[in-house]
C-alpha cells in the first residue's frame, strides 16, 4: 500500500472527468493513461518504420454506422 497527499478538488475534478468512484480508480487510470500517452510515440514509429505487404495496405474494410445514423 502506498499513501500519497492528493489535493482534493483537483481529486474530485479527475473523478468527475474519468467517471470513477474511488481515489483508487482514479489514480489508477491516471497512470495508466500517462503510461499508454508516454508509450504511443515509440508505438507510432514501429508502425511507420514497418513494411506492410500490398494485401495489407489495399485490405477491405468495414464502415461502421456513426452514432445517430
């Protein structure tokens, strides 16, 4: 268990924007959010480093109706 000092407006103001319940839910999708955000650049440059075959680059794909159509 770790205990940490947390303003508690700035607290309450990540719970409301998340929808969590808990300080635990909270700081836990906190830091995965900041984990995933510091891992997305290196992600982004594998995929643009990567050779795709042509079957992959003109692969068919789905169109999803949009929310409200």
């Amino acid at each position: 268990m770790t205990s940490i000092d947390i303003d508690p407006d700035l607290l309450a103001q990540a719970k409301i924007a998340a929808g969590t319940r808990t300080t635990r839910e909270t700081v836990e999708l906190a830091l995965r959010t900041l984990t995933a955000m510091h891992r997305q650049p290196a992600a982004v440059e594998r995929i643009i480093a990567h050779r795709f075959a042509d079957e992959q680059i003109h692969a068919p794909t789905i169109d999803y109706p949009l929310p409200g159509e």
